[in-house]
C-alpha cells in the first residue's frame, strides 16, 4: 500500500516537472536554496530570491506536516542543521580493461573486437587494497558502464551495455551510447566476504574471495514502477550513492530533459548478501524510482532528502530497510503564496510614491494657472 502511494504521489511529482517554465529563468520571488530547522525535524527554511523588489533574498518557514508556508520572514543563517552529505570517495575507483584499444578501433573493428571477449578484467582501487579481477565468463563492456559500491553490502554495483548491444557511432558519428541512452543494460555485481573483513561495513581489505553474480536485462527485469522508465547513459563513471539510515538511494546518469534535475533510485537491501548468493543463486538486487534532485543531502533524524525547484519542495523518506518502505510527497506553491508581504509593502510604497508625486504634479499645474489666470484679470 505504502508503495501504490509513493509512486502516485512521484507521477504527479513527474508531471509537474516534465516541462520547463520560461518564467521560472527570470522570476524573481521564487525558491532558491532549502535549509533545516535544527529544532524541528518537520520545519525546513526556504530562501527566497527577491532582487526586484528588495535587492536581497529573505528566508520563510515551512512546516511541512501542516503545508503552512509562513508569509513573516526569518534568518536564513540561524537556527539551522547541516545536512548529511554525499560523499564521493576519490581513493575508490573502477576501469575496464581494453577501453583504450576499444576506443581507437573503428566501428566494423568494434563490432568483431566485442563478440570475441569471454572474459572481462576489471580493475579495482579501494582506500585499502587494490588490484585486477577477472571475471570468467562475464561480459563488461569496455566503453560503456558505470558503478557504485554498496559498503553496508560489501557490494560494487556495475551496470553494463549487453554484448550485442549496438554501437550508435554506426549510424552517427557524434553521438554514442554515453548520450543516446543503452537500450539493454546488464548488471554484475561483486560481492566481497564480509567475515573476512576486519571492520564491519568498511572498504575491503583484500581482492580475493569474491562471489560474482550477473542480472541480464536489468532495467526491464529488475527496475519497478516509475524506475523501469529510466534510460541510463553509460558513462564509465562512478555514480554516487547514500547507503546509510535506511536510505540506500543511488544517483544515475539518464536521458533526462534540459530543465530536470538527476534522477534517483532506491536499491534493495539484502542483509549480507554474499551469504544470500551463495545459498540461493536466485537472490537479486532489485531498483524503485526514488525522485529527482536531493543535491543538499540527508536529514539523519527523519531519513530524508529533499529536493526543490522555482516553485516547489518535494521529499524523499526512508521508512525501513526493506525496498518498499519509503514515501514521497511534493508541495507545490502558487504564486500568491510565494510573494512576501515585504515585497508588497514595498510595491505598494512605490505605487504611493507615484500617486503622490502625479498629485503634486497635478497640484502644481493647477497653481500656475491660477498665477497666470489672475495675471491676466489684473492687466
């Protein structure tokens, strides 16, 4: 039920973002930046910006459960929380052998250079331990992948092109699957044994006893509801993810419009895995669509993260491990709502201004008249 909620709640969330207002560029009252309420979990400050008017942006208090966005103005520096961060560690990363010698072959040489791999070899750098894996039997494309490693699974996530997917520089040489989307995605996942790691949900200190597993057709099989509508693009980059507080969301490159911000997804948890695999090789990772944005990070004490526009404020929550406990819910502002009363004050101000200086105008014209008037009667 929690799950039928969430992904109604996010096919509003869509819509209301498939399109790019051209008046959101140049508005001048609309959100600009979100903080949280260090004392009140349920309360986020927004910034609003208001050059026009005021020449400076100014901060109002939202309480979220009550959709009550209050019109008086607070500080935006005070009585704030940092938020969680998502943090990209520089000493992890992952290549593919033979990406160089893919690249320099043509498009006919690629074709042959793929069906000819049966085994893949990656290289794996962690904060303690590195070195080459090879993966017997497994296929990761050279050029098109991307990763994530899962520290509460042990786990390094690698999404993959399938070996017959085809390469789009065949039929346009500006432009491959890191732009055009990949049509059939793979996922291979490696999974290190935690009872031979000396700290619990740290890097991995070895690069042996590691069980290999393979997901063909990931995106079609395995990613749900709102999630199968994704288009990865393939980088060969590392997408960054949040693995703690239940969260366990994952950051992806897609085919997205020019005003949408980068989309997340929710990935299971399976409670030590390598163990799960090896006893039932049906056991897989499975993918929901968990929104748009969250550039700002996590709030700890409610497992959120919280993403905003011109115009709106929407959240993603955590409610449990399990990959349907979460919630989504977004809050949308008219533009009523999203002007201050500073910003009529001083309308209002400049209109008085304006009527009082057209009154002494008036009053002055009248004045001379009756000089030149009386002049006249007197000659």
């Amino acid at each position: 039920m929690m799950r039928a909620v969430s992904l109604a709640a996010l096919s509003v969330f869509i819509w209301l973002n498939s399109a790019c207002d051209d008046d959101d560029t140049y508005r001048t009252d609309g959100i600009k930046d979100l903080f949280l309420n260090a004392d009140e979990s349920t309360h986020i400050t927004l910034q609003m910006g208001n050059e026009m008017l005021l020449g400076q942006d100014y901060c109002r208090n939202f309480k979220l459960q009550q959709e009550d966005l209050s019109y008086a103005t607070v500080s935006c520096t005070e009585n704030q929380r940092n938020f969680a961060p998502f943090v990209e560690e520089d000493d992890f990363m992952m290549t593919v052998e033979n990406t160089e010698r893919y690249e320099a072959l043509n498009v006919s040489e690629r074709s042959d250079f793929l069906e000819d791999i049966v085994d893949s070899v990656v290289e794996v750098r962690f904060p303690a331990a590195s070195g080459n894996i090879t993966l017997t039997g497994v296929f990761i494309h050279p050029l098109y992948y991307s990763y994530f490693m899962s520290l509460s699974m042990s786990t390094l996530f690698i999404f993959t092109a399938d070996q017959n997917e085809p390469d789009y520089s065949s039929i346009n040489e500006t432009e491959d699957l890191r732009t055009a989307g990949v049509n059939v995605v793979n996922l291979v996942t490696l999974s290190w044994n935690p009872d031979m790691n000396p700290v619990v949900g740290g890097w991995p200190v070895f690069m042996d006893d590691v069980l290999v597993s393979v997901q063909t057709d990931v995106v079609n099989e395995n990613f749900l509801g709102l999630a199968s509508d994704v288009q990865l693009l393939l980088d060969g980059g590392k997408m960054l993810n949040y693995d703690h507080d239940d969260m366990y969301m994952v950051r992806v490159n897609s085919v997205i419009g020019e005003c949408d911000q980068a989309e997340w997804l929710r990935y299971a948890y399976v409670e030590d895995f390598y163990q799960a695999k090896t006893d039932n090789a049906s056991v897989v990772f499975e993918f929901d669509y968990a929104g748009q944005g969250y550039a700002k990070g996590v709030d700890t004490r409610i497992k959120r993260a919280y993403g905003f526009d011109g115009t709106s404020v929407w959240y993603y929550e955590a409610d449990g491990a399990a990959l349907d406990e979460f919630s989504f819910k977004s809050h949308a502002f008219d533009e009523k709502q999203l002007v201050s009363y500073y910003g009529l004050m001083w309308l209002l101000i400049a209109l008085v201004v304006v009527l009082f200086c057209c009154v002494c105008a008036c009053c002055c014209y009248c004045s001379r008249q009756r000089s030149k008037s009386q002049k006249k009667q007197r000659s």
